[in-house]
C-alpha cells in the first residue's frame, strides 16, 4: 500500500534543489550569453560565472583563478586521476614530480570514479596501491606510510566516505604525502558544504566538489588546483577556464552552484548540530527497538547526517523497497552502485562478512529532515525489519552455504 508520507534520507545520493539556488537559476535563465563572447551578451554572462568563481573559491580559502568548474564531481575526479598518465606532468619540475614517479595512493573505499580511474591508471602502467581501512572506514596508516616513497606521484584520497560518513585526517595525510614530493588531491563532494573546508589550511594540491550534494543543481562541479601546481585538461579543445577545460560554461549551473555554497555559509552550522541530534535520535530508536543491529562508520568522527546500519538477517534491497513503500527514500551502497547485487566495496573493505554488508541500509539525513521524520522512519524500520527477516531468505539459512 503506497502511503502519502515522503520522507527523504538519501541525501548523500542527491539532494533537493534550495528554494534560493532555484529562484537564481530561474532568474539567471535571462542571461543566456555565451561568456567567451565579447559583446554585452557575453559580457553580462561573464561576469555572472566570474561573480560565481569568486564566491565558490572565498567558501574554500581559494584564489578564484585556482578555481575550475567542471561537469560533475566524477569529471573532477577523474580528470585529477587522469593526470597522472599525461606526459607534461610526469616530468614537471615545479613539484618534483618527475618521469621517474610511477605511482600512485589512494584507498579502498573510495567513490566508483577515482577507483576505476585508478585501476585504469594502473592498465596504463602506473603502479596503483589501494590501501586498507579499519572497521570504521579509517585508513590504515602503516600501509600508508609502506606503501609511500619518493616514487609516489599522486595521492587521491576522499574526505568524507559517502556510504558510511567517515572522515579521513586529510591534513595530516597531506603533510606527510608532501614530506616526500608527492602530489595530493582530495575528493570532498560529500564534505564541502558539510564541514569546514579550507584548502590552504589542508594544503592540498587538488580538491573536487559537486553541486548535487549541496542542493545546488546537477551536472556542475568544480576542481580547486593549487597555483603552480601542474595540471592538463582532460577535456581539451577550447580555451574555457583559462584552457583547463573546454567547453562552453555552464552558466546556469554556475550560479546555481554559488547560490548553493552562498546558502551553505548561512545555514551549515547550525544544521550540523540539528541533524548530528537527529541522527543520534535515529540511532537510539534503532538500538532499543530492533535487535541484531551493527552500525558501520566511525561513531563520532563521521558525517552528521550520514547512519549506516547493518540487519542481521535481512536483506538490504527488501528492506529499502518495504520502506519505500512506506515512502521513505534510502539506499543501499552509493548510489550509482545500487543497481548491483555485488555487497557494497566500502562495506567489504571495513572487514564486516558478507551478510552484514548485504543487510546494510545508509540513511542520510539532510536540512528539511524533521523530528517528526525520523519518528516515522523508527516506527515503519521497526516494522519493515520485523516483516523482511521473516521473508529473508538469509534468515531460511539458504545463502549461509
Ligand atoms: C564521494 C563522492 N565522490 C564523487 C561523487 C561523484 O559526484 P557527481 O555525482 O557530481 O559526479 C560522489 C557522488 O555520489 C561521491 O559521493
């Protein structure tokens, strides 16, 4: 039976667009100047990207020309990952990266789009090493610090985990990847906007962020690349963004992305503790209600918004089509992993067994989440669970051989 309740917990995957970012689209829709275009059209279309560039960088202490807008976090990503693999960079100077450096560090659980770069790098020729994490999506800093040497070019290593929320001490890892010569980029999409992000504070060499994660608009991201640092376009072909990617600017997507980082800056602070205090009340109604129950992530040093829960006993696409039913929105894995069967990598690399990571459901809470939501998803969970591990064909013993 389909209710009329809606209530929305995957804000990691995407989220609603803010009223504010909506409104200076719809009046940015006007000006639909081509802003390489020298004329009054192109002018005014200009300065809103360039209004747009400075706003986005003073958010994360850049100089805006450090600031390049891409199509998505993925393209930012994968462009960082790709540089790797082009001639200019293996033999820059500038940061002692030179021909000699063939490899590269990044980590188990990170998104789809640096993993699959990665391991095209490696096809390429690059010797890739995917280091560990800890029960609680920590990285292992021993197998860091092994696997880092003068040979290191790259390190690509995410901020916040997108299925279980943990953070990662990217100050400190940057610092000792810079100790020996090596180059160091963050992918951020699921921590700017969230926490404070600073680059010069992280001394980061590159940075990837993403609109849709922010209640800004889809296909618009932007990649922060410390001045001197060396760089080439992975979309080549135009001079846009002082020649680091061609393309015509995605002028609506711009302003959208700078509302949205505008509207973080007011509304984040508070809305961590409110959703912290949220997500704690979602927890404890999980605990004492259902039994069998792990949760995955660090328990304090993680996303405030982001509970990813373990059912013994049920499986996690049933529970999220039972509580979807109940209109409640969650998600299983990342997003665009979801369609698989396979248990979540993220999961499987915090050690947890198979049925753990196949009973797992994330829920990610988010700025319109309310008290009364989160009594309504306790309730309907309680009753899901109860229904799903009566079904479960984990709970009949037929996966166990
Ligand atoms: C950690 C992380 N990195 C990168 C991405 C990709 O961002 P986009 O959807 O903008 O391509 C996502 C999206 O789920 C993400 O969570």
């Amino acid at each position: 039976m389909l209710t009329n309740r809606k209530v929305y917990l995957d804000h990691n995957a995407t989220t609603p667009i803010h009223p504010e970012v909506k409104k200076a689209m719809v009046a940015a829709m006007a000006t639909f100047g081509n802003p390489s275009s020298l004329h009054e059209y192109g002018r005014v279309a200009r300065l809103l990207v360039e209004d747009s560039r400075a706003a986005l960088a003073s958010f994360i202490g850049a100089d805006p020309k450090e600031v390049v807008f891409m199509g998505s976090g993925s393209e930012a990503n994968n462009t960082v990952l790709n540089l790797f693999s082009c001639a200019g960079f293996r033999k820059c100077e500038v940061v002692g990266c030179s021909l000699g450096k063939k490899e590269v560090i990044t980590t188990k659980i990170e998104h789809p789009c640096v993993l699959e770069s990665a391991a095209c790098l490696a096809e390429r020729g690059a010797v890739v090493h995917f280091v560990g994490v800890d029960r609680y999506g920590k990285i292992n800093l021993d197998e860091f610090k092994q696997k880092l040497s003068e040979n290191t070019g790259l390190i690509s290593i995410m901020m916040a985990n997108n299925e279980i929320g943990t953070l990662q001490d990217v100050k400190e890892l940057c610092r000792i990847s810079h100790a020996k010569g090596a180059l160091f980029h963050t992918d951020a999409v699921q921590a700017v906007g969230k926490i404070p992000v600073n680059v010069k504070d992280l001394d980061v060499d590159y940075l990837s962020l993403s609109g849709h994660k922010i209640y800004g608009p889809k296909g618009i991201g932007a990649l922060y690349v410390k001045k001197g640092v060396q760089f080439c376009p992975f979309i080549c072909g135009g001079h846009q963004e002082h020649g680091r990617r061609a393309g015509t600017e995605n002028t609506l997507g711009i302003v959208g992305l700078a509302k949205a980082i505008e509207m973080r800056k007011k509304e984040m602070i508070g809305e961590h503790e409110r959703v912290l205090k949220l997500k704690m009340l979602l927890k404890q109604g999980i605990e004492e209600n259902i039994p069998d129950v792990q949760f995955n992530g660090h328990p304090t040093d993680s996303l405030a918004g982001t509970l990813n829960v373990s059912f013994l006993g049920a499986e996690g696409e049933a529970i999220l089509l039972y509580l979807d039913l109940e209109g409640i929105a969650v998600s299983t894995g990342s997003a665009c992993a979801s369609a698989s069967l396979d248990p979540s990598h993220v999961l499987t690399a915090t050690g947890i067994s198979q049925e753990q990571a196949h009973g797992s459901i994330r829920m990610s809470l988010g700025r319109e989440t309310s008290l009364e939501d989160i009594n309504y998803v306790i309730k309907k969970l309680i009753k899901v669970i109860k229904h799903v591990r009566k079904i479960s064909t984990v709970a009949s013993g037929d996966r166990h051989g």
